[in-house]
C-alpha cells in the first residue's frame, strides 16, 4: 500500500502513539475526578499533551490551549461562543472548509450574520483583499490557514497584520505539525487545530488556543471536576471550555504524536514534504491531460497537498483505478470543501487529491507519477 491520504489522516502512526493510547486505555481512572494515583497520573497525561501542542504554537499560557473532540468542535466552539448579533459582518477565505463554511452558513440563516467571501487570486488568498473589505461592522476573521484540496497556503500573520484588532480565528487543521508556527501564538486569536493530521495523533483529539483577554461563552456545560459545589459552570480556562470527561487515551497518543514531531523538527517535516511535493509536481508536469490545482513550484506558497484531474477520467474512477491497479490511496470528491472547488472551477465533480506525509518516500511519488501517465494513456488508447 502507498497512502497518500495525510490530509484526512496522517498514517502511519508512530509506535509511540500507538503504545502511548494502549497504556492510557489500560489505566483505571479519569483525570481530575478522583485524588487517588491513577487519576492524578491521567491528569498528568492532559497536562503532557497540553504542554506539548502549546510548544508547537509557542503558546505563552497553556491553560488557555482547549481540547476538544476535533477541529470542527473548535471552530463551532470559537463562532458560537463570541456572541456575535444579526447585522455584525464576518469575512472568510474561499478555500474554507465545511467545519467553518457550514457553522457560518448556520449563524446567517438563524440570527442574520453578514457574512462576506474573500475570493482567492490565481488560487491562493491576499492579505490586501481583506483589508479593503473591513467594515466597522466586521467582528471577525475567518481563514483557512491552508487549502485541503489545493495546498494553497494563506499568508495567516499578514492578514492578521491587515485586520489589525479584529479577531482572526485561524483553521490549522492542514498545517499544524506540517509548517513552523511558534511564532504564531503571540499574533493569533483564536487556533484552532486537529490532532489527527500532521500532529500524528489518534482521532478524537483537537483543540482551540483562545488568546488572553478573549472570552467565549461555552458550547456546552457539564460536569468539568472543579467548582463541583455550584451549579455554575467554571469561568476559568481550560475548565470553561471543557465539559466533561477528557479523552485521555486520545490525548495520550496526541502527547506523543507532537512529541515525535517535535523530536524529529517541524522544520524537516516541511523540508521532506516539500521534496515530495516538488518531486511530484515535476514528474507529472508533462503527462497528457492532466490538471494540476493550486500553486506552482517553489516559494513555500502550499502544503504537500495536491489535487488534480486526468482527462477522460472521474474523479472516483481514477481514484478506484489507482487503488486496484497499483495499491496507491487518494481520495476523490469535493473533500467537504465545495467552495474551493466552486473557485477552482471543479464544482461538482471534484478532483483526486494526493497528501503526501513525512512517512512518504521519493521512490512513492515516482511510482504514482508512473500510474498517472500509464492511466493517461490507457484512457487516451
């Protein structure tokens, strides 16, 4: 098998994840629930993963970083609880997906939010065009930090810059892990981030950096092991935002994941995967009727994600042949992202996308550019 699907999910894992989650899953106790070992040594393990994600965001204060199932509950959890009001205007990226565009739909259609499209320029987004669209009404900012279907990159700390005291809440579902960000928690409001992906945890983790002097109302409220006297849910962060028991065994292998990230240097992960992407990109340059989507070579302006159609060929079926034939995993469709395939003009049939991840090897890439030109010519003849 050669899987080149680590934009759904990174595999495979490291044995230290793997290992991490088999030991949490055979501990006896909750975290903050109990004053007995167990429960002290889970709670140690939340702490662990907590200070590790902060490490790889340069976070100033961890008890502000926020777990929570997935990325998509953390951007649900930043937009509902900022309290924004019908009239007040929101401006997104085009290349948003589904867990920002279908939570903003959402607050248009039930309170009246105004919410505005960035168009991106020759498929990647400009901090200019933001600038000029700011209202006095604009009360957030909304951006994919990078596309899921086209590897588009968005230039996240300028448009920051731009947007000035606005909020900027940021989806780093693509790109934590995969590209140097520990200059990102002194400028970013509100992060949002997915275990899964580059941080090579297990599914069910992510999480939300909320930036001091930043409140949210929560999402839900429960039961959270502090304050337990009160039928008032705790206004302190993490507490505020964490309802319920943590997924510890999930946290436990996101502790190692970023762990084996940060061992093996975010630096050289994006060095590897931009050779990959590199080294794809030039092979398949010359292969009759395909179409590549996103940026082109050099200048760091994308992600080791790339989409791309081949004449002839549907999307799913290309994907299917690519599978049978030589064992290579993509995935095809819209990626739950109709809005960047509306401006790629692929709406609605979508694209094949391959992810490469710091696991992936040269000799990979070059047998999948192989089958794209073996596939182009079968369908041509």
């Amino acid at each position: 098998m050669i899987y080149f699907d680590n934009a759904a999910t990174s595999f495979p894992k490291p044995v230290a994840v793997i290992e991490a989650v088999v030991a949490a899953l055979k501990a006896p106790a909750s975290p903050g629930r109990s004053g007995h070992t167990p429960s002290l040594e889970a709670s140690r393990t939340v702490h662990r993963a907590r200070k590790a994600v902060t490490k790889i965001f340069g976070l100033s204060d961890n008890s502000r970083l926020v777990f929570t199932p997935n990325v998509s509950w953390a951007i649900n959890a930043a937009l509902s609880g900022l309290g924004l009001e019908r009239g007040d205007h929101v401006l997104s990226g085009a290349l948003e997906h589904n867990s920002t565009a279908r939570p903003l739909a959402r607050l248009v259609k039930e309170i009246g939010l105004d919410w505005e499209v960035v168009p991106p320029r020759d498929g990647a987004m400009v901090a200019s065009d933001f600038a000029a669209r700011l209202r006095p009404q604009t009360k957030l900012v909304v951006l994919n930090h990078a596309s899921n279907v086209s590897g588009a990159l968005a230039p996240a700390l300028e448009i920051k810059e731009v947007v000035g005291e606005i909020p900027l809440l940021l989806d780093a579902a693509q790109t934590a892990g995969a590209i140097p960000m520990t200059d990102y928690g002194s400028k970013i409001d509100l992060l949002a981030f997915t275990g899964h992906k580059g941080l090579q945890g297990p599914t069910g983790t992510g999480g939300l950096w909320v930036r001091p002097g930043l409140e949210l109302r929560p999402l839900a409220v429960g039961g959270s092991g502090s304050r337990s006297e009160s039928l008032e849910h705790p206004d302190f962060l993490p507490d505020a935002l964490e309802t319920g028991t943590a997924n510890t065994h999930g946290l436990a292998g996101l502790a190692a994941g970023v762990e084996w990230v940060l061992a093996t240097g975010v630096e050289a992960i994006r060095a590897r995967e931009e050779q990959l992407t590199t080294n794809f990109l030039e092979k398949v340059a010359g292969i009759d009727g395909i179409q590549l989507f996103g940026p082109g070579l050099g200048g760091g302006q994308r992600v080791s994600t790339v989409s791309f159609n081949l004449s002839g060929w549907s999307s799913s079926d290309l994907a299917a042949a690519l599978e049978k034939n030589y064992g290579i995993m993509a995935r095809a469709g819209l990626h739950c992202a109709p809005l960047t395939h509306q401006h790629l003009g692929t709406f609605p049939g979508g694209s094949v996308r391959f992810s490469f991840g710091p696991q992936n090897t040269v000799s990979e890439v070059i047998i999948a550019a192989d089958a794209l030109n073996e596939l182009a010519l079968a369908r041509r003849n």
